[in-house]
C-alpha cells in the first residue's frame, strides 16, 4: 500500500495517487498551491485513515481496539486491586469513556498528571494514579493482547521531592500496639504485620491461607501494586496470626481502630503507610541493603527504594577501617632521586 502526491505539468494538476493490493485509486486538485496544499492534506488523512483500518483488524484481522474503561473494568474482574481500589474511581472518571488503548491513553494519562499538579496535589498521588494506567496498559500489551508495544513504558513517574517520611522505632511502636484494646485484637495483629512485613493494608486485607508458605507470605502478582510476585518473610512469634486468614476486619473498622490508636498515643499526624517506611527504616538499621529492601517492599527499581537512601549512610565512616591496610610508602610519587 502507498499514497503519493505528484504534479503532473501535463494535466496542470496535483494528483494524489493511492495503490492497494494490485488496485489504484487517484484524486486531482488544482494546479495551484493552495491545490497542493488541499492535495497533501487529503494524502495525510487518507493515511491516517488507512493505518487506523488496519489496526482496528479491517485489513490485518486484529480485534477491535478497546477503550480504556474495557481495561479497567478487565482488570478489577481478573485481579485483586485492593492495594489500588482508591486511585481507580478518579482515573476512570477522568479518562472518559471513549479513550482507547494505545497512544491516545499515554496521552491522556500525561493530561492527567499535569492537571493534578496545577491543583496542587502530592507527587505521590499522582504517581498512584498514574500507576493505575501503566498497570491497564502492561497487561493490555503482555497478557490480553490488545496492543503490539509496550505503551506503559511511555508513562514516567517523578520520584516525589520532600516526601513526609515518619519511622517509629521499636519503643514508638510499642506505644501504638498498647493504644489499641484488646476486643480489637484483629486490627491489632494487622497493624502490627504491616510493620513487621511492610505489606500494604489492601495487600493484608487480601491475604488467603494460600499466602502462607512456611514462615513467609507470597503475595501473587495479581495482589501486589506493582504487579509483580512478591515474598516476604514473617518474624516467628507472628506467624500465629496467619493462621485464620481472611482477616476478620474491614478498611473502615481497621481506619477507626487506627484513628483512636494514633489518638490515644498523641500521634495524631500518624498515617497507615508509615508503618511501612517504618520497616524500611528497621531493616536499614539491621544491616541490609538497599537491594535487600526493593525486593521486600515490592519496589519497581532501585530508584524507588533510594527515597530511603539516607538510611544506608550509617555507619559508612567505619568501611574504611574494615579495609586492608597497604604500604603507601611506595606510593609516593614526591621523592627525588639523587
């Protein structure tokens, strides 16, 4: 297929000339420049128009390009997207009905974005919803067969720039497991598994006993926000409240459990995800590294995880008292020779 725009000086005519499978069609315009101008324009349409034919599977036998609430609606039916559930109403509002898979998501997806940074929103936020898209697109390209490249790709998140980062240490969080009663006693142990294991609360509250695989939860990758499986270990003196999973709870119980907790210990600025920097923050002080805490966290890189970066620092002074120590008295380059 192939469509040319051509004068022809012996017509006194801009001639466009498409040739499909053996067959050719042809339209004349004026020999003028506005006729050329006229002649190229319907050239560029009658391409567009072509290549969306053959993507929509008029030419190729492809299915029907889907819209982007098609993927939504795919995705909360085929996965667990309760680590996402809050993000997914207001993307799905904003994108519409009709936008479809492909680029045409990519872009709106960046309209997005920017528009919630004019209204002044958290880098974070919208790095959630955001990941709402990439997560539609991934699976629309790698599993559902919906595009033909990696469009998600195209959608970059910023690392947000002075995040509010809050860690409580051992004795913080003693306080806050002592603030919560006793006939809470299910909350509690979700509280206390969400700094222990780092997990999200929509990831524990989805929890099954098929998560439990001796001492360790995995997490499948239709339960992680990141899509990716994901194993964790659990301290052994917790491995006891994973025995009746699902947890007895709901968001709204373990949100109020939560308010009063962080109420009654004067932490009011408490929010549930720093539990989960909390135990980024433990296991930096107990030595492990930064890859170590990605793969944990369920990081998608290690640029990620760097928010946590100042942590490792700890004790860098003392590596260099770990070394070997050499003979630098060959090393001199000053001395001369007589």
């Amino acid at each position: 297929m192939g469509i040319t725009v051509r004068y022809r000086e012996a017509r006194g005519k801009w001639v466009v000339t498409e040739t499909h499978q053996g067959q050719r069609h042809q339209s004349t315009f004026n020999g003028t420049r506005e006729g050329e101008r006229q002649a190229r324009e319907y050239a560029a349409a009658r391409e567009t128009a072509v290549n969306e034919a053959a993507f929509q599977g008029q030419r190729m036998g492809r299915e029907r390009r889907r819209t982007f609430l098609e993927g939504v609606k795919r995705w909360v039916d085929e996965y667990d997207v309760a680590s996402q559930a809050k993000a997914i109403r207001p993307v799905a509002a904003y994108m519409g009905e009709d936008v479809l898979i492909g680029q045409e998501t990519v872009d709106k997806a960046r309209e997005m974005a920017s528009h919630l940074r004019k209204a002044g929103r958290a880098q974070s936020t919208i790095n959630n919803h955001l990941q709402v898209v990439k997560r539609v697109l991934n699976l629309a390209y790698i599993e559902w067969g919906w595009i033909n490249q990696p469009l998600g790709d195209k959608i970059r998140k910023k690392t947000p720039k002075n995040e509010r980062h809050i860690y409580l240490n051992a004795a913080e969080l003693t306080l806050l497991m002592e603030a919560i009663p006793d006939a809470r006693a299910v909350d509690k142990k979700v509280i206390a598994l969400a700094a222990l294991t780092g997990l999200r609360q929509g990831e524990l509250l989805a929890l099954e006993p098929s998560n439990i695989h001796g001492g360790r939860i995995l997490l499948r990758p239709d339960q992680t926000k990141s899509g990716k499986a994901r194993v964790v270990p659990v301290p052994e003196d917790a491995r006891p409240w994973l025995h009746d999973l699902p947890f007895d709870t709901t968001y709204a119980r373990l949100r109020k459990t939560w308010e009063d907790a962080r109420k009654a210990m004067g932490r009011p600025d408490l929010r549930f995800h720093d539990l989960r920097h909390s135990y980024a923050s433990m296991l930096a002080q107990a030595g492990e590294s930064m890859t170590t805490v990605r793969d944990l966290l369920g990081h998608s890189s290690l640029i990620v995880t760097s928010r946590y970066s100042h942590m490792f620092e700890q004790g860098i002074d003392e590596i260099g008292a770990r070394l070997p120590r050499l003979n630098a008295t060959g090393c001199d380059q000053t001395a001369t020779k007589h």
